[in-house]
C-alpha cells in the first residue's frame, strides 16, 4: 500500500508538471486567452467597423492621393483578427497607463510606418533608440536634445524667432512659452499673467526684428527699465508694441517688478546654456545647418523633440518647435490640391501633459485632420488632460478625436464608468422553470448588461486595447509590438547597437 501510494504520488506531481509546462508554452505561444476577450462577441465585429479595417482605410487613401501607405496600424480586432488601421484624415486620443504596452506597440510602429514626415515628442530616448536608423532611410533625422536625454550633441539650430514674422505671431509664442512653462497647479493671474505675455510679445517682436538671438530677450527681461526694445520697435513701425512696453516699464515700482519677474519665469529656460545652444548660432560664421520648419514639411525627415519634465524643463521650446512645424505644414496644405498634405505629416505627441503642453490643441484637432496632419495625444489618464486644457478642453479633444484608444492601466472610476458606457450593452436572457400539478412551465426574461464593467476595463491586460472610432461600435483591439511586426529585425538592431556596452575589467 505504502509503494502504491508513492507511484500515485509520483504520478500526481509529474501531471501537475506537465500541465504546468503546457501552460507556459501555450501563453507564450498567445494560446492563452485573456478573459476579456469572451466579451469581443458583443462588440464591433464584421461589416459594422469596415471603416477602420486595413480595406475601409485603404478607399480613404485612394480618394486622398496617398500612396505607399493605408493609414496608421492600431491592431488587429479580436473577434476576426482583421487588421485595424486609421486613415489619413483621422486624429486621435490614446490613453495608457504606464507599462501598457503604447511605445512598442503604438509609437514605435506608427513612425516605422509613416510614409512622410514625423514629429514625435519624448521624455525618453527609447524611441529614438528602435527608429531612427529606419527613418534615415526615408530622410534627414533631427534630434532636438537640448537636456541630453540621448547625449545628442547640437549639430544644427533652430532659431524660434524665426517663427516671429509680426505682432500677431509674436503675441502666439509668448502665450505658448506661458502655457508650456507654467506649473499645472498653480493658478492663472488675470494682470500679472497677461502683462507678462504683453511684454514678452514685443520683446520677442523686437528681438525678431532687429535679427538679436532669443537670450537678448532673457537678457533685456533682467533689466526693468532697459527701453531698447522700444526704440527697436519704434524705428520698425511696430508703434502699438512699443507703447505697450512703454506703458509697462513706466508703471509703478511694485508693479513692474511683478510683470518683468512674470516674464523672467516664462523664459526661465533659457538660463540652461545647454539649451540655449540649440537655439541660437554660436556666431556669424556657425558651419551648422539650422532647421527650417517650412522646408522640414516638404520632406519626408523626422523630428524627435525630446524633454524632461518638472524644474529646467525645456518643454516650452518643445512645444513652441512643435507648433512652428505643425502650422507650416497646414500653410503649406493650403498650396496643395484639395487644401492637404499629399503626403502626410505625423505628430506623435507623446508625454503630451508633461513636455508638450500646446493649450489651443483642442480647438485645433479636427481641422488638422482636414490638412493631411495626422495627429495622435498619447495620456497616461483623463486627468492628465484635465490638468492641462481642463474639463472641457480634455473633453474638446476627446470628442474631436476620430479614433479614442484605452491601452488599460487606468485607476479613474469616473473615465472607467464613462468609457464602461461608450463600449455598450448586450441583451442576457435567462430562463426560469416553475413545477405543478398540470406540468412544466418555462419562462424567458431579457435584461441589458454592460459589455465591460469598470472592474474589467480597470483590469484589461497589456495586449489588449479599446478602440471608439466615428461611426462604429467599440472594438476589442489584439495589439501587435513591434517585436511581432515586418520591422522587427531592424528596429531590434538598431537598439542593440545603442546600448552601451558593458565592460568587464580584467
């Protein structure tokens, strides 16, 4: 008996193992299904969401000119596996928890893709690391990098003056240079905010016109009763910006100091030699190239645009760069057929709440989407957004968005609910028996069930997304990294050959 039990024993523990190891292997072979994926029956299936497949993308991109490129890949749909892809005409939101899976398999693969220009913004450098080897087979790589996230040295310069043509532009970067750098918990003074930007207009105007580099208006901000910008001004024609400087300068004592202390925080970027390097030529005989927006448009280049976050951000000027290519790209739609791009522009606006922080975005999103500028908002979570363009901004951007992408990660019960909502309903029927004396009787009862509840969205494991596209029903979404798409080899590579190599002493 004592031997028998042994053997059973023995057997026990070897099935358990067995069983064990075919588990392993059919989740790593993705045999595994997630349970969320029982609830992809109820949702956008078949002819209903023809409009976001990889053939419904393709008729928007013959009717649009586009060649060489479908639209941006999201995935492939759980329920049918068909490829899931934007048009060309589309913008989106896409919200992602930390490690969700949005850089491997969102950014990474939408810049691989992307068949003209690319501006991507970061506070990483993996990005930069898995694609630009891939897009300088397509054209020119410029690496804004001006708190060396990739130790990028200041090979070229871009001069945000240059964006400065008159009163009405200079007006534009002093507001954005406000927005980008003001911390998101403090509040907006009426007089002292709006002055501030006043001032730094016509700075920036005076700068701009007497061709002075962007630190002369750091440099004049330091200095309350220094009138050369008036003079400048003046001698331009510019006498409505010079009054206003006037008016500032000859205010009270108190009051001064508060507006110019205002402005000097505003360009309280510029302090960082570092930065100021890439944004100014280090003299009149400088051998490096400068970036050129109007010009950056017309190829099919890719700019990464790369902060940190928080004290000595540099984000202002990547916001400010951001904006400068993005409207020369619709000044330039307006000269091609139909008013957009025939080939078109890419913004990967990642990290946007952090580094890219452009307060009329909302206002903007569908018609850029009009241009040929396809622009996709990367959120760690609804608040993020609501921190940056408030509630009714966030919900601007969100309703103008054409395709709203969840990646999960997301503890909000308020977003969960509202998203809980959007996804949808299904019909359960229940049946009911009742015994008597003359027989059996059956009854049927239908009642409405949410599809996802917020506990299943809370929980949504990486590999899944939920896609809201105009005019379909929700979508449960299989997202592919990159590791598993035609780029793999290349992009794995390329970011091999920029780890550092490790040295082992002897």
């Amino acid at each position: 008996p004592m031997e028998s039990w042994i053997v059973l024993g023995g057997l026990v523990t070897i099935l358990v193992a067995i069983s064990a190891l075919v588990g392993v292997v059919a989740s790593s072979r993705g045999l595994v299904r997630p349970r969320i994926d029982r609830a992809a029956r109820f949702m956008g299936t078949g002819r209903p969401i023809f409009e976001v497949t990889r053939k419904g993308a393709s008729q928007k991109a013959r009717r649009l000119g586009v060649t060489g490129s479908d639209g941006v890949f999201i995935g492939r749909a759980v329920v049918g596996g068909v490829d899931l892809v934007t048009s060309w005409e589309d913008v989106g939101v896409c919200i992602a928890g930390p490690r969700t899976g949005k850089t491997t398999s969102q950014v990474i693969p939408a810049i691989a893709d992307a068949p003209g220009a690319v501006v991507t913004t970061s506070n990483k450098r993996d990005v930069v690391d898995a694609t630009r080897a891939l897009r300088a087979a397509t054209g020119e790589v410029w690496v804004f990098d001006p708190q060396s996230i990739v130790d990028e040295p200041p090979t070229w310069w871009w001069n945000p003056l240059s964006y400065v043509i008159n009163e009405v532009k200079a007006a534009q970067l002093a507001k954005l240079l406000s927005d980008a750098s003001r911390d998101r918990n403090s509040r907006r003074d009426a007089f002292f905010d709006g002055s501030a930007e006043t001032l730094l207009a016509g700075m920036l105007l005076a700068a701009a016109k007497d061709h002075r580099p962007l630190s002369q208006v750091y440099l004049w901000l330091t200095d309350v009763n220094n009138d050369d910008p008036v003079y400048i001004l003046k001698a331009t024609g510019e006498e409505k910006s010079a009054a206003s400087i006037q008016q500032i300068i000859a205010a009270p004592e108190k009051q001064k100091g508060g507006i110019y202390g205002t402005a000097q925080q505003i360009m309280a970027f510029m302090i960082n030699s570092e930065a100021v390097r890439w944004v100014e030529p280090t003299g009149a005989t400088d051998p490096r190239p400068e970036f050129r927006p109007h010009e950056f448009v017309r190829s099919r280049g890719t700019l990464y645009s790369l902060s940190k976050e928080g004290g000595g951000s540099t984000g202002p000027l990547v916001t400010a760069l951001t904006v400068a290519v993005t409207e020369a790209a619709e000044e330039y739609a307006r000269t091609e057929s139909g008013g957009r791009l025939t080939v078109p522009l890419l913004l990967v606006l990642d990290e946007a709440a952090n580094i890219c922080r452009w307060n009329n975005l909302p206002d903007l999103y569908s018609h850029y989407g009009s241009r040929g500028i396809s622009i996709m908002t990367i959120l760690q979570s609804w608040s993020q957004g609501v921190e940056v363009w408030g509630r009714d901004g966030m919900q601007k951007l969100w309703t103008a968005a054409n395709a709203k992408l969840y990646l999960g990660g997301v503890d909000e019960d308020q977003f969960l609910a509202t998203l809980s909502s959007l996804v949808g309903e299904y019909e359960l029927s229940s049946r009911s028996t009742s015994r008597s004396s003359t027989g059996t009787t059956n009854s049927y009862q239908a009642r409405r069930e949410r599809i996802l509840d917020v506990s299943d969205l809370r929980a949504m494991p990486r590999g899944r997304a939920i896609l809201l596209y105009s005019g379909t029903p929700a979508i449960l979404v299989r997202t592919i990294p990159w590791m598993k798409g035609p780029h793999a080899a290349a992009i794995g590579e390329a970011i091999a050959r920029s780890e550092p190599s490790v040295v082992v002493p002897a």
